[in-house]
C-alpha cells in the first residue's frame, strides 16, 4: 500500500475540530465561523457564552477563547480576507459585552 493510499483508507481526525464543534464551555451555532458578517459572528458568540451553564470563566472570556481558539487552530490555511473578518468579529464581541 502506498502513502497516499494509506492516508486515504484513514481520514486523519483533528482534536480541534472536535473542540469547536463539542466545547464543554460552549455549545455553538452550526457554521458560526463561517459567517461574513463580524457582527452576526460576535453576537453567536455571545448568546452561546451567556446560555452555557457550563462555562468556568466568565461569557467574555469564554466567547473570547473560543474565537481565539478557532483562528489560532486554522494558522496558515486561513484566508487573509477570513482572518479579518474574524479580527473585526473580536472587536465586535468586545463591543457586545462591553469592553471596549
């Protein structure tokens, strides 16, 4: 079997997308980072950090986190025009709880 075929028969699975997709501090709205609005984005965020019950940290942070988390996870194969999208969407979610 070849290398290629190898990796074909076994999908590799990343711990990060499980992470995203099942938080225990979060529970996120499907295609969440997938929206070009920042501000529809930041405020998915924060109805999912204010409805969690169980969140450790305040819904700031844990909103915060998990944005973070997912620009950080995506590194280099995150397009340029996204990452802004989600850098404006910081912005916005630190507007929404009031941190500016």
């Amino acid at each position: 079997m070849t290398r290629s075929t190898k990796r074909a028969a076994h999908p590799r699975k990343y711990w990060s997308g499980k992470v995203t997709k099942e938080s225990d501090a979060l529970d996120l709205e499907p295609g969440v980072f997938a929206e070009e609005d920042p501000d529809r984005i930041a405020a998915s965020l924060k109805r999912s950090a204010d409805r969690s019950k169980r969140r450790k940290a305040d819904a700031f942070q844990s909103a915060m986190s998990m944005l973070n988390f997912y620009i950080n996870r995506a590194g280099r194969n995150l397009p340029a025009e996204r990452k802004h999208i989600l850098s404006r969407a910081k912005d916005a979610l630190r507007r929404r709880f009031g941190r500016e």
